[in-house]
C-alpha cells in the first residue's frame, strides 16, 4: 500500500539506471588519508577486551599474513576481576568489561607500552583517534581505580 512498483528496463552496455552520475562543474575532494598515531605510539584495532582494564589490539598490516597482537592493560589501574573456576566475579567486573568492549571493540586506537612487570604482562597507554585516553574514561566512568605505580627495588625514593 502506498507503494507502486517501478519496473527498470537495464540492457548491459548501457549505464546502470542506479548509477550516480557526476557534473563536470563538480569537483571532488582529495580523499582523506587515514589518521596517524602520535609520536611514540603505535596504531591498531582492538580485537579484543579481556576484563576491564585489558585490551587485545590487533596490527593494522595484513599485506604479510595476520598482523600481530599485544595484550595491553591500562597502565596504573586497577579494575575488577572476573572470575575462574575456582573464584566467582568480582562485583561489577563484567559490566565495566562489556564498557569498554561496547565502546572500542573493532576501533583503531593509539597505543604505547609504558612498562612491563616481571611475568612479562605488558601496561600502557591506550587513546583513541581524537586524542581520548581510555584510561582517564574508564576512571571517571567508575569501571576501575588508579593506584600509585610501585618504586621499583634499587630506584631512587620519588621526590615530595
């Protein structure tokens, strides 16, 4: 109902009923190169988000088979756990993990590695194209805490 349907006679060689033609007065705009990360970070996509303050991020370079990985987790910040077998979750740990899975998962992000603890887990920085860090909205949302990093044994005693 209020719909008439509209037959179109298409012969191949002719152009294409639906095809958008364009004026020659029209001038169309540079394409826009893609964004670049910041100096000192690399660039990818999050593949993944594994608890509310750790992200898989994926390389953005497949021309040599699949691009690599990194598991970062937001530097400095602590959020809830989710549980295994032998521990339930901790309170709110699934809702602050499906915020940011919500919020970034197949985005491109800027990233950097600040540091790495002893097991080899790797913490950093993580923002997104317009400058954004994931950390500071995850803190302010209330999905995870900032703690003080911890002096590391022989370094000197931070300045008051």
């Amino acid at each position: 109902r209020g719909f008439r349907q509209q037959t179109l006679n298409y012969h191949p060689g002719e152009a294409s009923p639906t095809a958008q033609h364009t004026h020659p007065s029209v001038t169309m705009a540079a394409p826009v190169p893609p964004p670049q990360a910041p100096p000192g970070m690399l660039r990818g996509m999050v593949k993944q988000v594994l608890s509310g303050d750790t992200l898989v991020v994926q390389g953005l370079d497949s021309s040599r088979g699949p691009p690599p990985e990194k598991q970062v987790t937001l530097a400095y910040l602590s959020a809830p756990r989710l549980g295994n077998r032998n521990q339930p979750d901790a309170p709110f740990a699934w809702p602050a993990r499906e915020f940011l899975r919500g919020w970034l998962i197949g985005k491109q992000v800027n990233f950097s590695v600040d540091y790495a603890n002893q097991q080899g887990r790797q913490f950093g920085t993580v923002t997104t194209d317009d400058g954004t860090s994931v950390s500071q909205v995850v803190v302010a949302e209330g999905w995870a805490r900032v703690f003080a990093p911890r002096p590391q044994e022989g370094a000197p005693a931070p300045a008051d």
